[in-house]
C-alpha cells in the first residue's frame, strides 16, 4: 500500500468549506482522513508547513491544438504545462483541424486523451460544423458522445436565428454554451484596443462594441431559449454591465476573465511584442480595475487560461500579421494571485474557487475537493515563493507568453491528479498514467 502524509498544511478548500492547518493521509491514491496532528510512520512524509493544499485546479478553456496543429501543441505538451501550473482538469476547446464537430472526431480525441493525457481532459464541442456559422451539429449526438460544453470559440455564431436553434437544442439537451462573443463586423482587421494606443502605433483598433454589442445579442437569445450561456474571456466594462444586468434579471448567465486580461494593459502592446496580441485585445486600466471588480462581486464566476499556443515562426512577424493567442496554464495561478491576493481583492480561499469548483461546476464535472473516502486530487502551492519565468522553462511546446522574464510568486510544488502523485517538488512524472 502506498501512502503518502501531508503535513501542516493550510487546507484552502472551497468544495467543503475547509481553511485551516491540517494534515491529509492518502492511502493507495485515495483521501482516507483529514485532520490535524495525524502520525502513520509507514507514510511518505510531504511536509507543507507555510504552504497551501487546495483542490486541484480546473481551467474551462484552453486550446491543446490537437489534432491538426501537434506543431503547437498536443494533449500530451499541453496537460504536461497544466500540471506544472496546478491543474488536474481542463477542458479542451473545438477549434482543432477538423473541429470537433462530429461523433467520430470526438472519438478519435478520446481515444488521444485516454492514451497521452496527464491530467483529466474534458472535451468541448463545436456549435457549428467546421465553426463556420452555417449548420447547427447534431448536439444530442455531442452530448451522448460526452462533450461537456459546445462553443464555435474564436468565431461568433453570426447568423442569430441559426444561433437561436443551438440555444434552444442546447437548452433540451441541459448543454452549456460557451460564447466567444465578437461581432466580426465591427472588429474585422483589428489586431489592438482601438483608442490611444492604437492610434499611437499606427495599427487598426478593435472597437469594444464588436464585444459588448454580441455579450448583450447572446445574454437575450439565451434568455429568449431558456439556455445556460457562458460568456469566454470577458475583457471590457461594458460586457462586465450586460452580465451583470442579466444576472440581477435572472438569466443563467455565467462569465470567465483570463489572467492576462487581469494583469496587463493595451498600452503593453507598443513594445510591438506579437505575444501582447491577443483575441479580445488588452483593454485599458478602467476596463482592468471593471473586471477585478466584477470577480469580487460575483459577476465574473471563474478565472481561465484562454491558453492559445502557437510557434515562434508564426509569432515572430508583424505584429498585423500574427497570430492572437498566448499560453497560459504554467503562470495563470502566479498571475492570479499576484493581481488578486496581494492586492487583497481576493482572499486564497476566493480564489482558489474561481479556479476550481466554480469553472468545475459550471461545466457540470464531478468534483469533491478534499475529501475523504475521494480520490486524492489536490495541488500543494507555496505562496510566497518567487520565480523567474524563462522562455527556457516553459513547458508547454509552444513559449508565446507575454509573461518571459516576468518575476512571479506563488508556486505549485506538488499535484496530485485521480489519487496519483504526478508531480512531486515541481518534477512531473510524466509516466504516472
């Protein structure tokens, strides 16, 4: 039998409730009790004394590129790059070649994620075929296959009536819909927040309204469907005051922000480093102050990474010319508290539920925190250890961070993922599965 003894831990776990020291004893992966003062001289000791022990985190929105783009990144790279930054579970977004449309691509994908994956992988399906906006999947078949989301994320659905039906299929289904809210119309060949800063580098701006003006189009087809709607990587003021509005009117409406959303600027963008470039664009200081605003009233539910790989070729062009994206899992947690917890916008216990149970239970994934007779599923975070994020330490395949060089602190030391340790004093195991 195979135990392992967390000691002096400060347990941080929103699931049930728990902020305090205690010790956790796991037993052949599985939680068997939490209290304090536990001694087992048969246990592998992992001592935790100024440390964190929280549920493992949950990311409702990354991109892992396979299949079609391995060059940038796979399951395997991309839930590696989720252990290092704390995650056992996130769910993987539709914009693959081909788009996981259909029951057999789903399949294929599973079959990928059962084989490669490191972390618990949870698949998100497309709205449209090929996300191009012209006919509705068969979503009953998505959601038999397992799917736990559908979203046409980067691309709206364009055409509302069309958008109205997946609502409406989705809603019979109890389907979530995830919104990448941009009206292509208003935003077409923008590649920067449009207004000083945009004008200043000479380069076309994206009007906030291409966001807004669709948040508020999705929120009311949503209501008119009786649909659960998340709104993706919410990023201006506007669209913080349509959600928050729907939510005061009822609506099931959920939201996420991103923590580079959080922590940076459009003016971060006249340096024209491609990895400050991103799809909604950095906003200005007041859109920032909006959204920590909004995560502390309740407005926004939950942090995700929007985690975007893509190569240094195609990141090292013309700013007009590349790719919107950046990765995001290695330094989310980091950012999240540097920006949140330390400014005392959010307290650990907070934020740790906006990265875990609330993301968990707005996609419907069964978790139990810590808990006992449950499998071990935890990550153990030293706050107050600080770090340099290099582009030689990046584990994802891909290095398009806007964060290289950056001095961060708070630091994930160990994961425990399905009851297996799979990464002990920040060395994953990549063999555990």
């Amino acid at each position: 039998m195979v135990r392992h003894l967390i000691k002096n831990g400060r347990v941080v776990d929103p699931y049930n409730n728990l902020d305090g020291v205690f010790d956790i004893l796991i037993e052949d992966g599985k939680v068997t009790k939490v209290a304090p003062g536990i001694i087992d001289a048969k246990a592998t000791v992992i001592e935790a004394k100024g440390k964190i022990v929280a549920p493992g985190l949950v990311d409702m929105h990354a991109h892992l590129r396979e299949p079609g783009r391995e060059d940038e990144e796979t399951i395997r790279t991309g839930t590696r790059a989720a252990l290092a930054g704390g995650y056992t579970a996130l769910a993987c977004m539709p914009n693959t070649e081909p788009a996981l449309d259909a029951v057999l691509t789903i399949q294929r994908l599973k079959e990928i994620i059962k084989k490669d994956a490191l972390t618990d992988v949870h698949i998100i399906g497309a709205i449209t075929k090929g996300r191009e906006g012209k006919e509705v999947v068969d979503i009953s078949a998505l959601k038999r296959e397992g799917v736990v989301a559908i979203s046409d994320d980067g691309s709206s659905t364009e055409d509302e009536r069309l958008f109205g039906r997946a609502l409406r299929e989705a809603a019979r289904e109890g389907l979530l819909v995830v919104s990448h809210c941009e009206d292509m119309k208003i935003s077409a060949g923008g590649v920067v927040n449009e207004g000083f800063v945009s004008t200043k580098m000479g380069l076309r701006g994206m009007n906030r309204r291409a966001e807004y003006e669709r948040v508020e189009r999705d929120i009311a087809l949503a209501k008119d469907a009786k649909a659960k709607i998340h709104i993706a990587h919410i990023s201006c003021k506007e669209s913080v005051e349509a959600v928050r509005r729907a939510k005061k009117a009822g609506v099931s409406v959920t939201a996420e922000v991103t923590p580079h959303h959080l922590a940076l600027t459009d003016e971060c963008c006249v340096t024209y480093d491609t990895n400050t470039k991103m799809n909604p664009p950095l906003r200005t200081r007041q859109d920032v102050e909006a959204l920590k605003a909004a995560l502390r009233d309740g407005t926004i539910d939950c942090i995700a990474t929007d985690h975007a790989p893509h190569t240094d070729s195609e990141k090292d062009v013309e700013f007009d010319f590349a790719p919107f994206g950046v990765i995001g899992l290695e330094t989310a947690l980091s950012i999240a508290a540097m920006e949140l917890v330390e400014t005392k916008i959010l307290s650990w216990k907070e934020l740790i539920a906006k990265m875990s149970s609330r993301p968990a239970g707005i996609l419907g994934v069964q978790k139990s925190g810590i808990r006992e007779d449950e499998p071990a599923d935890m990550v153990i975070i030293d706050p107050n250890k600080e770090y340099v994020y290099t582009k030689r330490s990046v584990v994802s395949q891909s290095k398009n961070s806007p964060f290289i060089d950056w001095k961060l602190k708070g630091k994930v030391t160990h994961v425990f993922v399905s009851g297996r340790l799979a990464m002990k004093d920040e060395a994953i195991d990549e063999l555990y599965r």
